[in-house]
C-alpha cells in the first residue's frame, strides 16, 4: 500500500527570517518561548524552520508578543 505524504504550506522560511531580523538564535528563543509558557527545546523549533514539524498556534501566539509582529507576517508570501 503506498503511503500518501501530507504536505503543506510552510512557515520555516518566515519563522527563520523572523529570527534573523531580530538577531536571536535559536537557544535564546525557545528560552524565551519557555517563560512564555511554551514548552519548546532547541531541536523541536529547528524542525519548525526547516519545515519538518508544523508548528502548534501557542507558539505562534507567543512569538508574535516576542517580535512584536503582526500574524501576517508568519504568513508572507504564502498565498503566492
């Protein structure tokens, strides 16, 4: 039987260049998604720039009050 994969649109690009702009790496981030609340190591958020894993909607929530950023922006250039 073969397997279907499920694809779809992915945020990785936009969350890495988030990231960028803010020029915070990837440890100091999800440390700072961890005093949010938001339960994320290192490894877990370097699937969600690669596009690996989809990324859960608290985390989103939480990065938006992190880069004081619209919702729009996780989501440029994706309706292309």
């Amino acid at each position: 039987m073969e397997q279907k994969i499920r694809c779809d649109l992915n945020l990785g690009d936009n969350l890495r260049r988030l990231r960028d702009a803010h020029k915070i790496s990837q440890e100091k981030l999800c440390a700072e998604l961890q005093r949010c609340g938001c339960d994320i190591g290192r490894s877990t958020y370097a699937k969600y720039e690669a596009g690996e894993l989809n990324v859960r909607a608290s985390v989103i929530v939480n990065l938006r009050r992190i880069y004081n950023c619209s919702y729009d922006d996780f989501f440029e250039g994706l309706d292309k």
